[in-house]
C-alpha cells in the first residue's frame, strides 16, 4: 500500500520532486484514491455480506414484529428460545446471515493495520506537506503547535479543518443508517411496550457511538494521512448506504404498483345446487304389442310415470 501512494503521489505530481513537496495535493489525491481501491476491494470481497446487511435493514419490521411477540423474552427463558428460533427461521427464508457484520470488521481489521502502516512509513508523504502541515504527523502535534497563530505557518488551521471534517463525515456515517433503520421500524404499528427490543436497539446504539468514539480519539493520535482517508472511507460508506436504501425502496414501490389480480368471490354452493340427471329416454313399443287406448294418462307430454300414494288403511302402518 505504501507503495502504491508513493508511485500515484510521483504520478499526479507529473515527476516533479519540487510539487510532491509543495502544496501536498498530490498526496491528498493519491491517498483518496487508494482509499477508493481498498473500499471497493472490501465491497467485492464483501458483497453477499453487504447484500445481507441491506436485506437485514429491508426484514426490520419483520424482526419487530417478532420482538413484540415475545415482549418478555429477555426474563423469559422460553420466550427467548422461541424468539431465537422464528428469527432464526426468518434470516434462513430471506437467505441472510446473521454474523455477516462480523464478517466485514474481520476483513477490515487486517487492510486498517495495513493502511496504518503504510501511511505511517511512506515517503512520500514524510517529506512533502499540505498547507503547511506534514501529513505523516498527528493532528495532535499540529494543533499543539501555536507559535505561528493566527496565521496557518506550521499547518495548525489545516490540522483543525481536516479533524473537524473528519468527524462530521463519521458521525454522518454512523447516524445516518440508525436514521433509516428507525424509520423502518415506524411502518410497524406498535402494540406495547417491547423490553427485549428496547434493550437490544439501546446497546447496538451504544456500540455504534463507542466505536465513533474511539475513531475520533485515533483521529487525533494517528497519522494526518489517516484522516483523509477515513473522510474518504466514510463518504463512500455512506454513499453506498444511500444508494442500497434507495434501491430497496424502489424496488419495493414497484412491487407495491403492480396490478393485483382481484380474486373471485367464493361462490355459495348451498345458494347454488346444480342436479346432473341423465335425460329418460321413451322406450319405442315392440312390434306385435298392444296400443294401448288413448286416455288422459297417455297424453302427457312427458315420460316419467305417475306415482300414486297408496290408499289410507285402517290400523298400525
């Protein structure tokens, strides 16, 4: 990785020594781009994961819904299996893995170090300086440098605008999804108080801000280097958030516009009772037979032979 900065730095500076130790853009540029290629690595790398993640944000009611289910699932020892098992049963149908987070912060961790590393012992970026500051120095040390204040000489204004820049765009990385997943959460109609929810949504946010924490703290104490590019890293982090958001959300208009297919109303069959009877036939009479003499009985048009209830008799029937 360092050797990549140090070979786009002598590129965009066209081979000049004089502009890779001048205004220090050559370095930003390279260090923006190495982030994009290490971001974009992560994302190939990571991509079922990331499918998943954004499925798990699409599922968020649906969680809620079991939550609320099981409200005492946190006291309850059988509550908490049974809700263990339906989401379980929900990630299975939705083809998601629970621990795909994980996934990411273990691919992540080892190209962090990496990174660290190489911003930390590149030469490039130890003998040329951005607006007066060394961008292999911490913030820390730039910004306990006064002497040339009010004035920029030893990059003390260029320190401040890179953390302050630094934490706006981590701090839009971190509430921003929390944003989304809270509005998603509000499609689903409440039907009481949900401890198990309520405790697990309070220590996701915990973690979430512990770790915006401690990015902020290593902002000051790491490499200049290392700011630009967690700025980076976050813009495309929250780019690529956005741009999941919108796509899920769209697909989910889409399904939400299609015709739906009216069903037919069920048909009452006790209000319709069709009888099927095959039609009786008249017998032709045999030759040879009798005619029998024209009466009433034998004027009728139809076929069928005239019952007659017998005669009331006296005595037990």
């Amino acid at each position: 990785i360092a050797y990549v900065v140090d070979s786009l730095t002598t590129i965009f500076s066209g081979g000049n020594a004089g502009l890779i130790s001048g205004n220090g853009w050559a370095q930003v540029g390279a260090i923006l781009l190495v982030t994009i290629i290490l971001r974009t690595l992560i994302m190939l790398i990571s991509l079922k994961t990331t499918l998943g993640q954004a499925k798990m944000q699409k599922i968020q009611p649906q969680l809620a819904k079991l939550q609320e289910k099981y409200p005492n699932s946190n006291t309850n020892q059988y509550e908490k299996q049974r809700l263990a098992q339906e989401q379980m049963a929900l990630y299975k149908k939705n083809k998601i893995s629970p621990f795909g987070s994980i996934i990411v912060m273990i691919v992540q961790f080892p190209i962090f170090i990496s990174v660290w590393g190489a911003l930390s012992g590149s030469s490039a970026l130890s003998t040329g300086t951005f607006y007066n500051m060394n961008l292999s120095m911490t913030v820390w040390e730039a910004l306990n440098n006064t002497a040339g204040l009010p004035g920029n000489v030893n990059g003390w204004w260029t320190a401040f605008v890179l953390i302050f820049l630094m934490t706006v765009c981590q701090v839009a990385a971190t509430v921003i999804p929390m944003i989304i997943q809270k509005k998603q959460r509000k499609s689903v109609e409440k039907t009481g108080v949900n401890n198990a929810a309520n405790k697990q949504n309070k220590t996701m946010k915990i973690v979430q801000f512990v770790m915006l924490a401690m990015i902020i703290f290593m902002g000051f104490t790491l490499p200049s280097a290392m700011g630009v590019y967690w700025i980076a890293g976050a813009i495309f982090s929250l780019a690529q958030t956005l741009i999941m958001h919108l796509v899920s959300t769209r697909k989910g208009k889409n399904k939400d516009n299609q015709p739906k297919v009216k069903a037919k109303p069920a048909e009452n069959i006790g209000d319709k009772v069709v009888l099927e009877a095959t039609p009786i036939e008249a017998i032709p009479a045999k030759e040879g037979e009798n005619k029998k003499p024209n009466n009433k009985n034998n004027n009728k048009k139809n076929n069928y032979k005239e019952f007659k209830y017998p005669k009331k008799r006296g005595g037990r029937r």
